[in-house]
C-alpha cells in the first residue's frame, strides 16, 4: 500500500515556476509509477505527467512538455513536478497518484489509479 502528500502548492504570478512535491510512504514506493493529475474547478482530472519505477522513464501531457518536468527521489520517498511558464488565470488542485499494483505500466486516466494525495492547489495570477 502507498500514503502520498502532496506539498508546494501556492499563488505565483503568471510567467513563474513552482516546484511540487509528492511524498510518499510505504516500503515498495520505488516500485510504483507516481503520476500527477490537475482539476480545475468543475472539471475532471487531467493527467500532466508520470515517472516509472526502474529507469524513470517520464511522459507528460502535450500541453506541460517543454514546461514541467517530474522527477523522483527513492531514497527520500519524493517525487517532484517542477513547473515553469505558468499560465495566467489558472486555479487548479495537483494531485499525485499511484496504481493499485506495483510493476506497472503508464497510464494516462485518473480511473486507473487506486492511491491519491489530498491534492495542492496551484493558483496562477494574471
């Protein structure tokens, strides 16, 4: 089983970068893909980006490439998502996930994760 927290959330102006956390617990955390997902108010998830256990391949959405970039750290049990160009207007929740399994492949649909954090919102000012 896997707890993630997410933390860095907070209000920057538009053009600024964040730097998000996700940690994690468990004993097995190196072995899951630790994904983030965003919601704006009154929307569904969207996926943004994903890390794998192993090699730490990366996969991002085409509208964060070139922008943010995840990253983890299994000796500290964190997985980041540094966010860079933040666009204005923008007031959504971050979340982290994990599958239900370990060993798992990257996938893109909030349904196909199990463990969530309580999610850190992310507001961009014009």
């Amino acid at each position: 089983q896997v707890q993630l927290v997410e933390s860095g959330g907070g209000l920057v102006q538009a053009g600024g970068s964040l730097r998000l956390s996700c940690a994690g617990s468990g004993r097995a955390f190196s072995s899951y893909v630790i994904a983030w997902f965003r919601r704006a108010p009154g929307k569904e998830r969207d996926f943004v980006a994903a890390v794998t256990w192993g090699t730490q391949r990366t996969t991002y959405a085409d509208y964060v490439k070139d922008r943010f970039t995840i990253s983890r750290d299994n000796t500290k049990k964190l997985v980041y998502l540094q966010m860079n160009t933040l666009k204005p207007e923008v007031k959504d929740v971050y979340y982290c996930a994990a599958p239900g399994v370990a060993f798992s492949t990257v996938n893109n649909t909030p349904d196909q994760y199990e463990y969530w954090g309580q999610g850190t919102q992310v507001t961009v000012s014009s």
